[in-house]
C-alpha cells in the first residue's frame, strides 16, 4: 500500500494493483486486436489495425460494424460480470458467490427460455427489432426478478452473507429446474436456440449490445469505487460496521443492487457466460495479493478472460464456432485451481 | 450525563428482554454492568452503543437522540467494540487498528498524516508496536484482545462501550485489559461503560456498578454500595460473603453457594 498524500487529499494505491490492471488493458487490447482478425474474411493484425483507425480502408467497416462491437460486447461483458462477482464476494465473505448466487443469471436464464419456447414458432418468425431487442430486454426483467426473489427471501432483519448464499443456492436450484423442464417440453428448433443463449454467446452481437452494457458500466464503475470503503469495512461483523459509523444495511442493499444490475445488463448482452463473474475476482485477488477482491483489476482480468475464451472459441475448432461460455468454464477453472493450489504452499 | 438511556424497551423481534429501563452514565467514569446471563446487559450496551435499535424510549448521547445523529458523527464521538468481534482473514494487526479510523476518513482523504499518528499512538499505548505486521490469527488472546481495544482508540473517542472485553482470557490477560482500560480512564478522562462477568475484577475497576436481573437494573452505586450480601442473593440467586479485598479495599465476594430454590 502507498500514500499519495497532499494536505488535504490522500489516496491509498497498491502499485501492484495498478500494474496489473494496466498490463491488463494492454493485454486486453491485444486479444481484441486478434479475435477482430476473425470472421467470413480472414485479415491479419496489420489489415485490423489499419481497419480499425483509417476510415478509408476497404476494412473500415466490415470492422465498425461487426467485428470492434462484437470485440467490445465480449470485453464490457467480461467486465461487467467480474466486478458484480467481486462485489458480492466481498459482501457474502465467500469466494464462491457470484451473480448466480444472487438469482440474477439463472433467472435470466428462465425468462429467456420460456421465451423462446413458450411463443413457439410464432416468436421465431417475428421479424427484425423485436427479435433482437426481445431477448435482452426478457433477460434483463427476469435477471432483475430473480434477484429481487433471492433479495426478499434472505431477507430477516437484515442481511446476512451466509443466509444469501444458501438462500441463492436453492432458489437457483429451482430455476434452473424450470428452465430444463421448459427446454424439454418445447419446439426442437425454439430449443436449440434456447441452448445458444443460455451457454453465453457472443455470436452476431453489434453495436446494440454494446451501449447499454457501456452505458451500465459508465454509471456503475464510478459508483461502486465510491462504495470501496464499504465494501473493505463490510468485511468486519456487522456490529463492528456500525460502530465505525457506516450505515451497514443500506450500504449493502446498494452495493447489491449496483452488482445486480451489472450481472443483468451483461446478461442481456450475451447470455449467462459461465465462470466469469466467479473466477475473475479470485484470479485479481491473488495476483495483487490484496484481503478481497480488487475491484477495476477483477473487472480488467474479465474482461480479458472472456476475451481470450471468446478467441479459443472461435479459432480451436474452425471453422465451427463454440459459444464463449463453454470456454470460459473450461479456461477459468484450471486456472483458478492452479491459483489455489500455489497460494496453499 | 454522557450517555442516557430513557425508558428503552429492547428486544430481538417479538421477544422483549428489556422493559423500559432508565440509566445515565456521567463523563469521564468508568462503569460496569453486571448481571446473571441473559439479564439483557449485553442487549443495553449494545442499545446504547446505537448497534440495537430500541422499540420503545429513546438513548440520548450528549443530551440528543443517538437515532438523529448521523452515524457517522456518532461514531466520532463514541467506539463500541462488540463481543467477540470478527475479522477477515490474513488481517494484519496494523490493518485492523487502521480501520479504527475509517468514521475521520472520505474517498479522497483515504489516509492522512492525523490517520497514521492516531493508529501509532494507539499501538503504542496497547503496547503492540511490535505486532503491528503480525496476522490477527497468530496473536494470543489477550493480545488479540488489546488489538481490537486498540482499534477502539484509533477512533478517537472519549467515551468508549466495551462488552465483555475479559471474555476467553486466562487472569493474567485479564487484569491486564483492565489495567488498560483504567490508564485510558486515568490518563485521558475517558468515559468507559463496560459489561464485565468477573465480580470481583468489576468491584475494583469501576467507579460505578450496575446490576441487573431480568431487564431490570436492580441496583446501581459504588461498588461498596451494590455490591452486598443481599444483592448477591437477590440478583445472583448466589448465598457468599463480602469481605474487603485485601489489595484494593474494595468489595471482595467469596462464593458459599447456590440459594436452595424453593
């Protein structure tokens, strides 16, 4: 920990944090300069940068269209769902929650399926604006509804990490129930649909997926580092809260909810993508060797995560693409047991 | 009167421990509330330590509702340090004193020069300057327990609550916190309300005692004037003798038995 002091103003950084999230970013521009390479024409990294910057170039806009918005879904999504799993990391005291836990992903999850099952053909053939629009817009209403369920049931004067989580844990339980006995009554075709989506998907995403997961991350980033003194204070028993004189309840609720709506809007974007929100803020954690998550150092390792998973996605198989979220699970979790496993020693 | 209690009725959901209950605290004393288990002590420090909200009555800090007050300037003004407290893991001993002072602290002035003085200081006076990288975890108990009364001071407060700060201590580390908390008396003309178990400790390091049974305070006084033969019968259900202790001077009880309940 340094102090950057003057006489009135005095922050606290640790360098290592700042290290990292800055190779981080570098890192990250990297793996998007070389999934953008990637599409019905191939290019090289020289044709995408020069796509990219130079508005007269014949790649100008294969790029501005659909390659950079794609990129750019998968790395705010990344971010947005690793800061919403710090955040309810720290406040649960366990690194095992995340968005999940809160009913956010799996009641998304719910909400799209019966979606796209329950309008039947009828839903498939609705043209254009609605179909785009639909999904996202049911993911976000039953994201926002699964966690005010998992909210109201935790709830007993208060609110307590270790309620939350095995409160969240059953309520996930039963969506995920529904969501599997609603994709096996449904259409075969609404179903293998369904299944894209609800494996996380960052497949056709434009420029409309792209502002509304911006837009969250512009409002919620600043507000929730505004809440980092909370969180680090939350930390303690509820009582030793109080006494430092934070007002612990809705210091809670709203740390929450910033998480809620960042874990909803990724959502909406791209589908539950697995392991993100979970694995990002351990891997931060233990790189900057900080006593919770670092916020914008998880937010900047999901984003680079997803990134990545996204690129072995696309290339391991060609010319089939995975859905992201297959190896975002399959990528995170070997690198979170080899962080546990060397943090032991 | 510091710290005031008015007609507070305490309790967790429907069930009420404490039934309209009045008690003052003067400045710059140290007063200690005794009582069997579950007499509600630990329910009223918490209370006026504004941890519980009362359902009825209100607590007054310097005269004025605690509930009106920002916490945050409560907090400026009065520390609490909760029975057995809980701190994340790996949490240094300098970590946890510097949280003391997160009520003087905002997102730009994260860590002032006052900030640094005030956490040495209280190193210093708990004696745990040369712990302070040391892990919470790898401490004794009673050093355990001088981190977190160390916290407490890095606050700054004058008037200080601490709720059973003996418990798990072997008497040794116990008249060690007490001596502590004395100097802070001494020393500063801090006010201390504490809830102690250990009667004899409580008679020779309060300058008030109050007992309490059954949510009720049962008496309060010196500690010559609580702490009698009747009274011990009376709150404790407990037959002993009170002789002077033959150190202090001040009321020593030697245990005879348990009252035969009829």
């Amino acid at each position: 920990m340094t102090t950057l002091r003057t006489s009135t103003v005095s922050w606290r950084v640790r360098p290592r944090a700042v290290a990292l999230t800055l190779t981080g970013l570098v890192l990250l521009a990297l793996l998007m300069a070389l999934d953008m390479r990637i599409g019905e024409i191939e290019m090289t990294l020289p044709e995408v940068l020069t796509g990219t910057f130079d508005v007269n170039s014949a790649a100008h806009f294969v790029i501005m269209e659909l390659r950079l918005p794609r990129a750019l879904t998968g790395a705010l999504v990344g971010a947005a769902l690793a800061l919403s799993g710090a955040i309810i990391q720290s406040i649960a005291r366990n690194p095992l929650a995340s968005p999940e836990i809160l009913g956010v992903t799996t009641g998304a999850s719910v909400t799209v399926v019966a979606g796209l099952v329950l309008s039947g053909s009828a839903y498939g053939t609705v043209s254009g604006l609605l179909a785009t629009l639909g999904v996202p817009a049911l993911a976000l209403l039953g994201g926002l509804l699964g966690a005010a369920i998992v909210y109201g049931l935790a709830w007993r004067r208060g609110l307590d990490g270790y309620r939350l989580v095995l409160v969240g844990i059953g309520v996930a339980a039963v969506f995920t129930n529904v969501k599997f006995w609603l994709l096996t009554v449904g259409d075969i075709n609404d179903t293998a649909r369904a299944m894209v989506w609800i494996s996380g998907s960052l497949n056709g995403r434009g420029w409309e997926h792209v502002v509304p997961t911006a837009l969250a991350l512009a409002v919620l980033v600043p507000l929730t580092l505004l809440g980092t003194r909370s969180l680090d204070a939350l930390r303690f028993g509820d009582d030793t809260v109080t006494a430092l004189g934070v007002r612990v309840n809705p210091a809670r609720a709203l740390l929450i909810l910033a998480a809620v709506l960042l874990a909803a809007v990724a959502t909406a974007s791209a589908g539950p993508i697995a392991f993100v929100a979970l694995a990002s803020p351990q891997i931060a954690l233990r790189l900057v060797r900080s006593g919770r998550p670092p916020l914008l150092c998880s937010a900047v390792v999901g984003a680079v995560l997803t990134t990545a998973a996204d690129l072995i996605a696309r290339t391991v198989f060609s010319p089939v693409e995975l859905p992201v979220g297959i190896v975002t699970a399959v990528l995170g979790a070997p690198y979170l047991i080899h962080l546990i496993w060397r943090s032991r020693k | 009167m510091r710290l005031q209690a008015a007609g507070v009725k305490l309790g967790y959901g429907d069930r009420l421990i404490v039934d309209g209950l009045d008690l003052g605290i003067e400045a710059s004393t140290v007063t200690t509330i005794i009582g069997p288990n579950g007499c509600g002590k630990s329910t009223l420090l918490r209370a006026l330590g504004r941890l519980l909200k009362p359902q009825g009555g209100e607590v007054l800090l310097d005269g004025k509702r605690i509930d009106r007050i920002p916490t945050r300037e409560v907090a400026k003004v009065l520390g609490v340090l909760p029975q057995a407290p809980s701190a994340p893991e790996g949490l240094t001993v300098a970590d946890l004193v510097a949280r003391g002072r997160h009520p003087h602290q905002t997102w730009y002035r994260q860590w002032s020069s006052d900030d640094e003085g005030a956490v040495a200081a209280a190193l210093d006076m708990t004696g745990l300057s040369d712990l302070a990288e040391r892990p919470l975890e790898e401490l004794s108990g009673g050093q355990r327990q001088r981190a977190w009364i160390s916290m407490a001071l890095a606050q700054g407060t004058d008037l200080l609550l601490l709720d059973e700060p003996t418990t798990f201590l072997d008497l040794a580390h116990q008249v060690e916190v007490l001596e502590l908390v004395r100097h802070l008396h001494e020393a500063a003309g801090r006010t201390v309300v504490m809830v102690l178990h250990d009667l004899n400790l409580a008679a020779r390091y309060a300058d008030r005692l109050v007992a309490m049974r059954a949510g009720r305070v049962v008496a309060s006084g010196t500690p010559h004037e609580v702490l009698t033969e009747g009274l011990l019968r009376e709150v404790f259900e407990l037959d002993a003798k009170v002789i002077a202790d033959p150190v202090a001077g001040t009321p020593l009880v030697v245990p005879i038995g348990p009252l035969p309940r009829d």
